[in-house]
C-alpha cells in the first residue's frame, strides 16, 4: 500500500505545464513542492514509497511510480524485496488455482504446484501443443515474463523461423532484389547477408535524389515505410484538416496544430540523431529539448505572408486547401534548417535572454558567449563548465 499520499518534487520545465494544467501553482524553477502520488503522469521516474502488505514484515520501500502503474495486475499485494522471493506464509488456495489459470491461458497445463514457497519454487508443466514432449519446469517469475516462451519446444518452432529466413537470404542477392522490389525499393549490395540485425542498404525509387538509406531486417518486416521519406510524406498527408487528432472543431491555433504534424516528430528526430543525441553547447547527453534556429512563430508568420493568407484565430476558419499550402511550406522550411538539442538549462537562459522570436545569428551570438564563459557565475552552470573544461 501506499506509505504516503503525496510527494515532494521541483520544479522544472519539464513538468511545469503538466501541473499547471492540474491547477498547481508554479513558484520558481527547482522550488520544491507537494503534489498528490495519484497527480503524477503515468510514466513518471519519481521514486514513491510503499509499505509493504505482508501483516509479518510492513517494512517501507520505494519504487519509480511507472514501475507501480504497470504491474501486471493493480489490485496484487505490494510486497517489499525480501516479501517477493520468500514471505513465509504458506499461499492461500485462492492464488494457486489462480496459477492453473494462467498456465491454461498460455496453452501449458500445470501439473504440480503443490511445492510452490516463492516465485523461485519449481513447477512442472506440460504444453498442450506439445504433449509427447513431456512435463517441463519452469518458475513462477519466469513465467511470467512477457517475452517467455516457456516450453522448449515452442522456442525452437520460434527460432527455427527466422532462422529458416535468415538461411535463405543468406548470399542470395537475388531474392533480397525480389524482397525490396515488391516495396518500390532497389537493394543495393554492400556485403553478403549474413545475419538478421545486419543493416541492409537500398534505394527508394520514389526518391532516389534522397540516396542510399539502410534497414534493418526486422524493421524491414513491420515497418508499412522503409524509406523514412515516404513515411514523412505520409505522416504529413495523414495530419491535413479534419484528418489531424488535433483538429477537434477547429479549436487549436495554427502554432500548435503544426508543432502537432507528422513531419515535426521526424524532424526531431533527424535533428537530435545529426547531434549524435547531445547538447549542442556542453555535450551532455539525457533529456533534451530541441531549439529552433527560426522560432515557429517566425516560419509561420513568413509562410502566412509568402502564401498571402490571412491569421485566423482558429484552424476551422482555414480551407483544407490553406492548410496543405501552410503545411507544405512549412515542412520544405524545416527540411532545409536542422533543430539544435539543448538541455533544459540552457534552453531556458537563451529564451530568457533572446525572448522567443529567434533567428540562427541570436544562437551563435549566445553560443560565442557561453564558450567565452560569460555564464560561468551563472548558478546553473557552475558544474557543467567545469565539465566543459
């Protein structure tokens, strides 16, 4: 259970408009402050406490909030470390017979479970698919791992697959030509095919002034668009008019319907990948946020003027045909600049120094700046310049 109702953390730009939208009031960045455990997002890192459930122990512990959403079953007892592998309560009838359940959900039928102390304990099973195979043991923990397949027969049926398909590509040039040729792709060959996680290069014949792109076989399989922009183009087209999840009757601004588009989403993570996924000016890696070297206001402003239509206060009042036109020239804008990753630190001092109507001379001016150590007093920066030098 729950060992308090509530949590201490600081604020940060990060988290500031998920709990202002709550109605929490924003003081100054890293304040701490006390928010409900129930008020946290879903896949929160914060570590809460629990008391664990086993009337014999009670001992309090902490867990990543994530962690606490995504068990497997919400109403199971919260049970410390030491609780999990070993209670020493005998367990009730209730849990075993659940056991026989989930074996048979699994195509398995529990044989024994008679012997079952903790989730470590031995359990012979037989698969149904597999009878003539014979009992087989497994654990409580291990199966109940998501990606297990517990019967040694199932797992070699599963691998022989794509072992099978690993075999016939394998120095088959030609069938990789038949595989990537049904795709509107041209293979191109590099080196023999040798296992499943090799890249594998081609061209998309709808845009081979794009050259050379690689894949992987697995993403080759599952992916509806090798070519990354095929899917850009399609993303794009998917996000037009009342097509968008973010059209809602027309009640978003024109901003935020563009920062909601397909193309923006690969854009950004064009830009964070072109900077290897580091900062820009001190490059530490983590979480980033990316900057625009034109703010978004300016490119929409230019796009508005260029195309010679009219600010409107909502996106209900634009033609699906303003719409692709606005769309169109905004992604061929964002093809040409690259976004520049930045940690939410030095984000922050540059808007707050630069405000938010931005051009790329503003960035290199404050990148002249920080290199030069303008901003070393600065009680943000003190560590990282002395990582920096």
């Amino acid at each position: 259970m729950l060992y308090k109702d509530t949590i201490t953390i600081k604020w940060t730009n990060r988290i500031k408009g998920y709990f202002e939208s709550l109605g929490y009031k924003f003081t100054k960045q890293y304040d701490e402050f006390e928010v409900l455990v129930s008020d946290l997002s879903p896949t929160s890192v914060q570590r809460i406490k629990l008391k664990c459930d086993n009337e014999y122990c009670g001992k309090v512990y902490d867990i990543a909030y994530r962690d606490y959403c995504n068990r497997v079953d919400p109403n199971i007892e919260d049970l410390c470390g030491d609780c999990k592998r070993r209670s020493g309560q005998p367990p009730s009838a209730e849990f075993l017979e659940k056991m026989h359940e989930e074996f048979k959900k699994k195509g398995y039928t529990l044989i024994d479970n008679s012997t079952y102390k903790d989730n470590n304990s031995p359990l012979k099973f037989i698969c149904d698919k597999h009878t003539h195979y014979g009992e087989q043991i497994t654990t409580w923990r291990q199966f109940n791992k998501s990606d297990t397949v517990n019967c040694k027969k199932c797992t070699q049926e599963k691998m022989s697959i794509a072992h099978k398909e690993v075999f016939t590509m394998k120095n088959n040039e030609e069938y990789l030509k038949k595989l990537f040729s049904e795709r509107d792709l041209t293979y191109v060959h590099v080196k023999p095919y040798t296992d499943y996680s090799q890249p594998l290069s081609f061209i998309c014949n709808k845009h081979e002034e794009q050259g050379v792109q690689s894949i992987i076989m697995k993403n080759f399989n599952r992916r509806d668009f090798p070519c990354k922009h095929c899917l850009s183009e399609y993303m794009s087209q998917s996000m037009l008019g009342s097509k968008s999840s973010s059209w809602k009757g027309g009640v978003y601004s024109i901003n935020r319907y563009i920062r909601s588009s397909g193309f923006i989403d690969v854009w950004r993570k064009e830009s964070f990948k072109k900077h290897n996924y580091k900062c820009a000016i001190t490059k530490r890696n983590g979480y980033l946020e990316l900057h625009h070297p034109y703010s978004l206001s300016k490119i929409i402003k230019d796009c508005l003027l260029k195309l010679d239509v009219k600010l409107k206060d909502t996106i209900g009042e634009y033609s699906e045909d303003e719409l692709s036109r606005i769309q169109s020239y905004i992604k061929n804008k964002h093809d040409e600049i690259a976004g520049i990753p930045l940690i939410p630190e030095v984000h922050s001092l540059f808007h707050k120094i630069y405000g938010t109507d931005n051009t790329p001379e503003q960035f290199d001016d404050f990148q002249h700046r920080f290199n030069n150590g303008e901003f070393e007093g600065h009680f943000l920066f003190k560590e990282i310049y002395k990582e920096v030098n």
